[in-house]
C-alpha cells in the first residue's frame, strides 16, 4: 500500500515543496481499492489564527507516493484550494 505524504505549501520551508521535502511530512490514510491500487486521504486542521495568517488566493497542495516496492510519484499541483478573508 502506497504511503502519500499530501502536504499544504503552507507548512513547507518554501512555497512549492520539493519531492524531497514531502519525505518526512505526516501520512495519509490509504484503503485498498484493488490488489495493485489504494486510495488515500488527508485531513489537515488549521485554527482561525492560522487561516488568519494565510495570504488570499489559490494555494496548492503538493503529494508524493511511495508504493511498497520503492516506487514513487509526486505531484508539485495536486490540488488547489482558495483562501478569502
């Protein structure tokens, strides 16, 4: 089963993490959806004071996949979600 590390640019040392970065963040959950493939979610929590903090605009989340055999993927855009105030 694959160990994806999704993680908000926020919490990075620069704005667009790098793969190597993402190696050491917090894990996703993951469930098998077959024999070869998983589906993984990620919850993150932030308080009024950090959404506060948080600069208006589209933000992205960067992920990276390790599969049991070494393998990786990462993706710099993952997703994107907007701030307001």
């Amino acid at each position: 089963m694959p160990r994806p590390g999704p993680h908000p640019a926020r919490a990075s040392s620069k704005l667009d993490p790098t793969e190597a970065e993402l190696r050491s963040v917090e894990s996703a959950e993951c469930r098998s959806t077959s024999g070869e493939t998983a589906r993984c979610t990620c919850t993150l929590k932030i308080t009024e004071r950090d959404a506060a903090g948080m600069d208006q605009g589209t933000w992205y989340v960067s992920a990276r996949a390790e599969a049991e055999d070494g393998d990786t993927v990462y993706v710099p855009r993952a997703a994107t979600f907007d701030v307001t105030h």
